[in-house]
C-alpha cells in the first residue's frame, strides 16, 4: 500500500508550512531531520499527535 506524503500532510494538520519540506527544498537529510524534531519540540506535537493525524490517512488508490 502507497500512501500520500506524510510530512504535507502534517504541516496541513499543524499549519506548519515548513514541516512540507522535503530533500528537494534541504538535500541534507540529517538537517531536514533535525529542523523537522526542532518545529515538532517547539509547537509541543508529541508522537500520539502525529500518529493520530495519521491513522485519518487512507492508502492511494
């Protein structure tokens, strides 16, 4: 199963623009990495937060 993009999809659900940022815009991933953990520590998202935008996901078609 295929689903969509994850990280667009919780920068929609935090209003977190930057959160959509892939290797594309920051090809260092280690770096992608850290500021992702960074936003999610500064706006208190925890893993159950993230998890539950999650399982609303449904697989692509």
């Amino acid at each position: 199963m295929l689903y969509p993009e994850l990280w667009a999809i919780y920068a929609r659900a935090f209003q977190l623009p930057e959160l959509a940022k892939t290797t594309r815009e920051e090809p260092d991933y280690h770096k992608l990495v850290r500021m992702r953990i960074a936003l999610l520590q500064a706006h208190s998202i925890r893993l159950n937060d993230l998890a539950a935008v999650s399982a609303t996901l449904q697989p692509l078609p």
